[in-house]
C-alpha cells in the first residue's frame, strides 16, 4: 500500500491534522496494522516537500504546535494518477513457503511435515478470518475476502507440492549435488495419497 498516497486521498475531502489523518486512515485501512505517528508525520513532511500538500494552517497548543494540512493541485493530479494505473500483479515466484520446502529436502528434513504444519496454520489463519467476516461490515468483510482468497491458493499450491515431493526431491538431489556433496542427497519423503474434497451431486 503506498502511504503517501492514501493520505494524499484522505485529504480531498477537506484539511486534516496528522491526528486526523492517523485516525482516518486507521479506521478504513489500519485495522491490522494501524499507523505510527511517526509514519504519518514523516510522509506528510515529504509531500509538503514535494508541493503535493501545503500548510493549511497551525494551531498552538499545549505541545507541539499542529500543522493543518491541505492538498494541493499537484497532489489531487498525483492521486488521479496512482489511482488510474493499475497494480503490478505479485507472482510470488520466489515465495518463502518454496524456499523452505527447497531447503528442508536439500538438508535431510522432513519437507512432507513442514507442509502439514504450514496447511495447519492456513486453516487456523482461515479460520480466524472467517469468524472476523461474520461480526463485520461489508469493507472490513472484503478484506477479509481478499486475504481467504490468497490463503486458499496458498493451500492448493501445498497440495500440489506434496504430491510431488518424490519428483522436486530427485530433481533437486541431481540438479544440486555440489550444494550436498556426493552421495548425500536426502531420501525422498514418502507422500501421502492427496485426497480430492467429495463433492455432493447437485440438486
């Protein structure tokens, strides 16, 4: 998520303080990870910088003196732009999850047991969300939404990598034999069969 130009959004609806900014954003976006003052303040210094906002106005007070910001012309261009260009799509080609399958066959751990316990956490993980989505609204449900989606194809790619740990065990152990040293290739885990959910005849 790009900070500065979520912020940058916020303000269009009129002058906030970095306060204001914090809470707003907190309460549409910050629901697991809610922003630091530090954050807020640090951004809106840089895009006062960049003449994307301006000084609106400061109010004394009994601490630091508050700084009322305002969205420029320059900002609301920039915020048209990032808004109108898509995302890059994420391929998570180099995933951790790999990684650490990779490594536990080319150490001689167990890969299949790593892997029923990363399917463990998903389904807890899942699990929380899922109870999350019931006692919320619909924006805080599209989140939700949008991480069960990303969770479940996570789980599909764990199934299709434990039915073919035989097959990634061989490849690597002849692919990387410098890495092992001859003759210290891991045994391949046995695999357990991969059993397709039943699914119910339709009505």
């Amino acid at each position: 998520m790009s900070i500065g130009h979520t912020l940058l959004a916020l303000l269009e609806s009129g002058p906030r303080h970095g306060y204001d900014l914090k809470r707003a954003f907190d309460e549409r976006f910050g629901h697991d990870r809610p922003l630091h003052y530090g954050q807020v303040y640090s951004t809106m210094s840089r895009l006062l910088r960049n003449g994307l906002v301006e000084v609106d106005g400061v109010e004394p007070g009994g601490g630091p003196e508050r700084k009322r910001y305002a969205i420029t012309a320059a900002g609301v261009t920039d915020v048209s732009r990032w808004l109108h260009q898509p995302e890059r799509p994420e391929p998570y080609l180099q995933s951790t999850l790999y990684t650490k399958v990779v490594l536990a066959l080319l150490t001689g751990r167990g890969a299949a047991e790593l892997i029923d316990r990363q399917r463990s956490e998903h389904l807890r993980l899942m699990r929380i969300l899922t109870d999350r989505k019931r006692q919320s609204g619909l924006a805080d449900q599209l989140i939700c939404d949008h991480a069960l989606c990303h969770l479940e194809a996570d789980l599909r790619w764990l199934e299709l990598t434990s039915a073919r740990l035989d097959r990634l065990a061989t490849e690597i152990g002849t692919g990387t034999g410098t890495l092992l040293g001859p003759g210290s290739e891991p045994e391949p885990e046995p695999v357990p069969a991969v059993v397709e959910p039943r699914r119910e005849p339709s009505a």
